[in-house]
C-alpha cells in the first residue's frame, strides 16, 4: 500500500524545493476528507470536513512548517522565530526541534491553550509571552528577524504558503475536481490565501475544471477584514483567531473578490453551537477556531444564501485536544459509581 510520504515528497514538483534542500519532515498531510452527513443534511448541501487538526503537531501549520524549516535549514539559519496565537509555535517548535534548530516563539500574554503551550515546551522552544495581542507579537517577531540572526517561519514567509497551499490539491485529488464552495476560519489570513493559490494553480494547469467560491469566517470581536479597519483590542474565545491586524489582509482581499465569495463573521455562541455539533454528531474534534468555518456554513444555510446541492468543502484547522476547556466546561459533571453493574445500568438508563 502507499505510504504517505508528507506534502513535500508528494507534491515537490509544484513547490519551490530542489535536490539541495533537506526535507525536514513529520509525514504532514494527506489528511482525511470526511464527508460530513448531519452538515449535509442541514444545508442541503454534499459537505465534506477537511480535517488538518489530524497532522502530526495537530493542525494545517505544518504543511507550511515543513517547507519553511526545510528551506531555513537549506539556507543555514541556525534559529527561527516566530509570533503565534499557539499552533505556529507548536509546529516551528517540533519542527525546529528535529532540524536541531533553536526555535524562538512569542505568544501573547494568557491568551494561548494551555495543550499549546505543551507542545512548544515539550519539543524545546524558547517562549516568550509578551504583554501584548498577537499583532504585537508579529511586529516585535519581524524586528528581531531583521536585526538579529534568526529566520521568520511566520506566514509572511512565503514559503509557508507554499506548503499550506497543498490541502487544496489533495481536495482536488480526491473528489475529482474543486468543490464549489471551499470554506474555512480566517485569523492572520495566511490559510485563505495559501488555499487560492493551490485551486488557481490546479485550475490554470487543467487539473480542475474551475476555481471554488472562497468563504471566510473571522470571529465577531476579531473582524478587522469585515469592518474594513483594524482592530486594536480583537476578543474571542477562538484564540487561534484572535487577531486585529492580519498579515495578509489584501491577499484575503483578492482570494474573496477574484473567486467571487465572501468574507463574514460568527459571533462566539455560533461557533460553540457549531463545535459541539461537530464532535457530537460528526465525529470530529476540533478547536474552538477551527469550527468558525461550519458555523458560517451554517449561519449562511440559515438565511437562505447558500443554494442546495452544492459541493461544500470546509476546513477545520486544528484538534479539540490542543485546547478542550470548552469541551469540558459545555457540558455535565461525569457521575461516580460504585464497582456494580446494577448501579452502573441505572445510572445508564439501561435498567
Ligand atoms: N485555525 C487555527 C486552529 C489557527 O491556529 C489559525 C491561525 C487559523 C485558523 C487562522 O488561519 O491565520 O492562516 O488565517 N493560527 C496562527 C497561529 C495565527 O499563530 O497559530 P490564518
């Protein structure tokens, strides 16, 4: 059977790599794509989840992460750096950390998931928390990398892009052609962008027949692409998406204006309704961010925007695992038995 070799390996003749760049690599990729039937049924649509929180550090960054890595190792950096909301500093972190690179991340103050900030700890990064958001972050990452020895992994690399822009080939690969609607939560917009470029290049190359409609969700207290301004003080319980000031604002921008689509919000309570739906009725896990996606789907199916039948594809960025308070605190205590079978069918409503 075929083994999947990660995005590098498996796609290297559409990314920037040749035979003098050394492949750091987790086997990132190749993610399930689940066709979601309760989603369908509610949206009389054929959805399916594009499940990235299945990659090796638990979420898409490492598609980007292995060709950034990769191509800082080929370039002799000896450390990178980069600012993250927590699943960038996961993944630079691992992946540093297997190029025996030093890895130095800047979160914001309180304002990452603690299964995060494991990860970063357990694979060696050097964090800081600065007493900031993450656009802070980003502006204090982008003045070391240009005054001290140290490579920026964030996705103003365009690199990283590069990588990321592979889960729109493996959708390609899989259904046969693009689907018709590609939807996905947008933070520092690096994701949306990095998904157009993959579809332009498969259409452009005759791989697909069209270009998806591209919908974005940003969370309603960090909205900055939907209000047209930034936003200095972005507040969301979707932390991976708490953003004011995204990088790649304009690019968004284009990916939504050229495909046609549209680029939205979801207030928090949406986004939890969507989460707990899809780990209880879907199977799948996500963080609280990721699940910005489906509840744009949903809020879009509810007013009436969203044509039936349509072939949906949504991605969910990362695993529940990474940051499952919310998981925890939605729903009921667990109650205690004794070692009894009787006690333990009553409790269960079996008896
Ligand atoms: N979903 C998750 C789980 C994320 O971690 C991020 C971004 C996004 C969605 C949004 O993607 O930024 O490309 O628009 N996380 C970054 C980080 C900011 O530092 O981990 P985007």
């Amino acid at each position: 059977a075929h083994q999947w070799r990660g995005i590098i390996e498996e796609y290297r003749d559409r990314l920037p790599v040749s035979e003098a760049t050394p492949v750091v690599t987790l086997g990132e990729g190749g993610t399930p794509l689940v066709h979601a039937e309760v989603l369908s049924e509610l949206t009389g649509c054929e959805v399916h989840l594009k499940v990235e929180g299945a990659n090796p550090t638990g979420s898409f960054k490492d598609r980007g992460m292995t060709m950034a890595i990769s191509k800082a190792k080929e370039e002799g950096a000896k450390a990178v750096i980069c600012a993250s909301t927590g699943n960038t500093s996961a993944s630079a972190a691992a992946y540093g950390g297997k190029a025996g690179m030093v890895s130095a991340v800047l979160v914001p103050q309180g304002k990452i998931a603690l299964g995060k900030m494991g990860q970063a700890l357990v694979h060696g990064a050097k964090i800081l928390q600065v007493d900031g958001n993450f656009d802070d972050c980003l502006v204090l990452a982008r003045n070391l990398s240009e005054n001290y020895p140290v490579a920026l992994v964030n996705s103003v690399n365009p690199v990283r892009i590069e990588g990321q822009k592979t889960a729109a080939f493996e959708i390609v690969d899989r259904l046969g052609d693009a689907p018709d609607i590609h939807v996905l939560p947008v933070g520092n917009a690096g994701n949306i962008t990095a998904y157009w470029k993959g579809y332009k290049e498969y259409a452009a190359d005759g791989i697909a027949t069209h270009t998806p409609v591209m919908w974005g969700f940003q969370a309603s207290g960090a909205n900055p692409i939907v209000r047209g301004e930034v936003v200095k003080d972005p507040s969301t319980i979707a932390t991976a998406i708490r953003i004011g000031n995204p990088a790649s604002w304009s690019y968004a921008e284009a990916a939504r204006d050229e495909s046609g689509g549209l680029i939205s919000d979801v207030t928090d309570r949406q986004i939890l309704r969507a989460y707990k739906l899809l780990a209880s009725r879907e199977g799948v896990f996500v963080e609280p961010a990721s699940a910005a996606s489906v509840a744009g789907l949903l809020a879009a199916a509810e007013d009436g925007k969203l044509a039936k039948g349509q072939r949906v594809v949504c991605t969910v960025t990362g695993n529940g695992l990474k940051d499952p308070d919310w998981a925890v605190a939605g729903a009921p205590q667990p109650v205690t038995v004794p070692i009894d079978a009787a006690a333990a069918a009553e409790r269960l409503g079996l008896a």
